[in-house]
C-alpha cells in the first residue's frame, strides 16, 4: 500500500527512516491509529487532538498541525485508491540525529502515515463473544510512563499481548500496580453489573479511547447506565453478568470469559447487544453523511 512519510507519497516498501531514529532507537515518539468507514477516517478530530496531545507530553513539536495532517490523510486516501477500508496509522518520532537519550541539538521530527488491511476476525465473533486472561503484567504507573500518552513504547501491552497469545486467548486484561482493573492491551474493557455498564475511570492508569468516549456518550444518550469507577478482577467474577472490549478497529467485541470463569451466562448479553446496536447506528449515519 501507499505511505507518506516526511512529505512524500510511496510505496510502502520505499519509505526509509534513518537507523538513527529515535523512534527506532528507544520508542521515543507518539502514535494514533484510527480506521476508515466508506473511505472515510472515523472520528479524525479526535485521534488528532489525542496525538497532539500525547506528543505535547512528552515534549514533542508535531510537524504539522491538525490541519495539515487532516489534509495529508485525505491526499493519501485519495492517492490509494482503496476499494476497502483500511487501518491508518500515525507516527511521529523526535527524528534522527545524535546518540544518548536526549538530543543537545535541534533535530527534525519523523513524520510517517501507513494504511494497513483492517484486522481478520473469525466472522462470529461479534455474536459468540471472546475468551480473556488477566495478564500478570501491570499496566504502567501513572507516576512512571503515563498511559494517557499513546507512546511509539508500546512494550508494556506488547508483553501482556504475548500472554494472551501463549494461553490462546484472544486478548488480555491488566491491572495496575494497586490491583485495580485498568484496560486489555488493545482495547478498553467494560463490565455489565446489575444492568449498569462500569468502566474503569482514567486515573485507573488507561488510554482515553477514541472508542470507550463514544460508547460513554451513546451510553448516557441512549438512556443506559454507566459509570466509570475503580473495580477489581475479584468483582467481576463476583458481580459481572456481561463484558465487552472497544477498540478502534472493531468497535465493540462482547467478553464470555475471563480466566477459564463465564461471565453471566457465558454469552453476549442484552445490554452488550443494545449498546452495539447504537454504536452500528452511528457508524451507518456517518457512512451516509455528505463528504
């Protein structure tokens, strides 16, 4: 596929970065992915004022502002020619220059944008929910590496993704350094207790998903309970009767098990049905939005 990187367009395959790259080096940069429906990226403003964010605290100038970004997504888009939807990734590094962990001089930001195919999930997935771990790697500390920061040093979820994959699961829950329920390596986790859906607040040590705000938003519109609280692994054994995860990728998968326990009945729930059925009919009235 086409990329763009540091104000060209090429193919993928010719998109070079210096091997001196901080990114390369030591993960010092900030990313967002986001993806398209009918060609178009999905809640763009968003993942941008998160980039921006992100790389304002760790002390990095973007090389373009939201603007110019919006501007370079859509030419890219354009340029591609993509009869499907695609994943779009976002990156940008502190740049190449001089060894040692921070630069005495001036350097340029590496600025790259990838389209990737969306991920393949097993077609049934979304009616016959996933299976789940807790993963004995702890989310990062507020106080070390802020999980609000969508880092290029992705190694904490990296790491707690490995587990899922040894146990054969299809993704895994962390807890923070406290015990508390913090976020899975992709995505971000709700449970269903008594008809409310809770979620673990941002001070639980979690990313601020493009994703988890919608739902939150079609949540509180559509009438459904919610509220976001600290909750430990023990209370969903104890208390959940549904689960499920949201991602940017695919939206909202149901949970049936943690584990090896059921959660409720071990099937997707009724709540989980109607808050994907809000979620899909947003997602149908952006499709048909005028570009």
């Amino acid at each position: 596929m086409l990329a763009y990187l540091n104000g060209d367009f090429l193919p993928q395959s010719e998109a070079k970065i210096p091997i001196t790259d901080r990114g390369w080096l030591y993960g010092d940069g900030v990313f967002e992915t986001m993806r398209t429906y009918a060609g178009r990226p999905f809640k763009l403003a968003e993942h941008l004022s998160r980039l921006k964010r992100s790389a304002t605290a760790i002390g990095l100038e973007l090389p373009l502002d939201s603007a110019g970004l919006t501007a370079v997504l859509h030419e890219l888009l354009e340029r591609a020619s993509l009869s499907q939807d695609v994943v779009i990734r976002v990156t940008v590094s502190r740049g190449a220059g001089e060894g040692g962990l921070w630069p005495t001089t001036p350097i340029t930001p590496t600025l790259a944008i990838i389209l990737r195919e969306l991920p393949s999930y097993p077609p049934d997935i979304f009616s016959r929910g996933q299976r789940m771990i807790t993963a004995g790697t702890r989310r990062n500390s507020l106080a070390a590496i802020d999980p609000r920061v969508k880092s290029a040093n992705f190694l904490n979820n990296i790491m707690a993704k490995r587990e899922a994959v040894e146990a054969g699961v299809e993704e895994a829950l962390m807890v923070n350094l406290e015990g508390f329920v913090a976020e899975c390596s992709t995505s971000n986790f709700f449970m269903v207790a008594a008809g409310t859906i809770i979620t673990p607040t941002l001070t639980a040590g979690i990313l601020p998903g493009i994703t988890r705000e919608l739902i939150l938003d079609l949540c509180r519109g559509g009438a459904i309970p919610v509220k976001e609280e600290l909750f430990t692994v023990e209370d969903i054994y104890d208390t959940a009767d549904e689960a499920f995860i949201t991602m940017t990728s695919a939206g909202l998968i149901p949970v049936i098990e943690l584990d090896g326990r059921s959660i409720g009945s071990g099937e997707p729930g009724v709540v989980t049905r109607n808050v994907r059925r809000l979620f899909d009919q947003y997602v149908d009235a952006f499709q048909r939005e005028e570009q």
